[in-house]
C-alpha cells in the first residue's frame, strides 16, 4: 500500500494493517501509521499528500476517516493544511524515550541534524546543590558547561551541566560530538541515572537563546548520572521548547 506525495516520490506504506474488528477507531490506526511514516522520515518535511479522496481510496476507508486521520495529525503539529498547495509534512518535535541517553545521540538516531552552540566551559567552585549532586566537597573544582543544542537549525533546548574536574571535555569536542559519547570514550560507563521532569517559564535569558518570548512554557529535565561503580560523573539540569520536544514513558502494570 502506498501514499503519493505531490511532486516528489512514492512513499511506501507496506506495514499498514488496519484491524476493523479492534476497539480502536480506524481514523486513529490510520493517524498513528502515518505519524510512524513521518518519524522514520518516509514522509519528508514539506512532502505533499494527495487529496483525501485520493488517499481515502489507496488506503480502503472512507473519506470521513481519512478526514478525521489527517486532522489528528494536523493538531499535532506534524502536517499542515495550506490553500492552494493542499495537506503538507511539517517538521515534527522530538519524542525522547526516558532512557540513559544523549540528546545529540537522540537527534541524530531521530534523522535530525544536532548541532551545538557552546556558550560555557570553565572550572567552577561546586557550591551546596552541586557538592551533593556529585559527591564532591563543597568549592571543590568541577567542570560547568552551557550550551545550546539545535535541530535542524533550530534552537530547542540549553543544557546546562556540572561534571567532576577529571572528566573536562574541550569546547571543539563538545561542538561535533554528544556528552555522553565524549563520557564513553574516556572510558566511562554510565550505569544508572535519576532523573526530574518537570515545566517552567523562560526567563528573559532563556528566551532569548531559544528564540521563544519571555514566560513561554518550557519542559525541565534535571538528572544525575552514575557509572558502574556507583560515582555520579554528570548533573544536568536543562530547558526544551514544549512545543518541538516530548518526553516518551511506557508503564507496566505490575
């Protein structure tokens, strides 16, 4: 089965099976498959789709449902209804799973181009909340770095972090390659992580660097890192624009 996009090439769609006896409504089964397509990349930004009859028809279901399914995805952001040019691919947010991984890692795995402004990288003195994050003495020497991470261009998160003194990693360094692959090739293993998720409004600072006004609701994430032997090697404590990037949990029930 497959979608035409105005224009450019034939996108395949072989995995869609819509299940007509399941609970769940066809127009989400179809708005999920196609949500899939557009995080894989197989539904580029700025691709085209045919008209909802058309599309209706490849797909076996009525035109009422491909309606409601492109509707789906145009409250979420990811497609676009435009006069004149028809329903059209926008570039989707970020969806991170909670794991012990790197954003530039979660960019790139994401097929989105990471790039890193550094604004920060210096010695610190470790006050109290820094100190005790990181199991070291109170003005100990620890690494503090700042930066601006980019998609595709576009500013979406500050990432402010504070590592022990041993681990500094250089500014070139932290322009091409993620923090956590810098980590590893030093030959840390990082184990397990704590981690808050939480929101809050950009300051003044914040708004300016992620090109958002003033107050603008941003996501929190504060996490502290420990490797194999149980020492913290990372606190971080960053800011992403809400409406670019979302967190993604599975729960199990026990």
């Amino acid at each position: 089965m497959t979608v035409e996009v105005s224009g450019l090439t034939t996108v395949p769609l072989d995995d869609v099976a819509l299940d007509r006896s399941s609970p769940v409504p066809l127009y989400f089964q179809l708005a999920t498959h196609l949500e899939a397509a557009i995080d894989r990349g197989d539904l580029a930004p700025g691709a085209r789709l045919d008209n909802e009859i058309e599309l209706a028809e490849r797909l076996g279901v009525s035109r009422p449902t491909m309606r409601r399914a492109i509707q789906e995805l145009v409250s979420k952001g990811l497609l676009v209804r435009k006069r004149g040019v028809g329903t059209q691919v926008v570039q989707g947010g970020l969806k991170r799973r909670v794991e012990l991984t790197s954003l530039y890692d979660d960019l790139a795995k994401s097929h989105r181009e990471p790039s890193t402004e550094v604004l920060t990288v210096d010695l610190v003195p470790a006050d109290g909340e820094v100190a005790q994050a990181l199991g070291v003495a109170h003005d100990e020497d620890v690494v503090y770095l700042e930066r601006l991470r980019k998609a595709d261009g576009t500013p979406l998160a500050v990432m402010r972090n504070w590592l022990p003194a041993d681990l500094a990693p250089s500014e070139e360094q932290l322009r091409t390659r993620g923090l956590y692959d810098l980590m590893r090739g030093m030959g840390i293993h990082m184990r397990i992580a704590t981690q808050r998720i939480g929101a809050t409004g950009a300051t003044a600072a914040q708004a300016k660097l992620l090109q958002v006004r003033k107050g603008t609701p941003l996501l929190t994430m504060e996490r502290v890192t420990y490797d194999d032997s149980g020492r913290p090697v990372e606190w971080g404590r960053h800011v992403y624009r809400s409406e670019a990037y979302s967190f993604e949990i599975t729960l199990v029930d026990r």
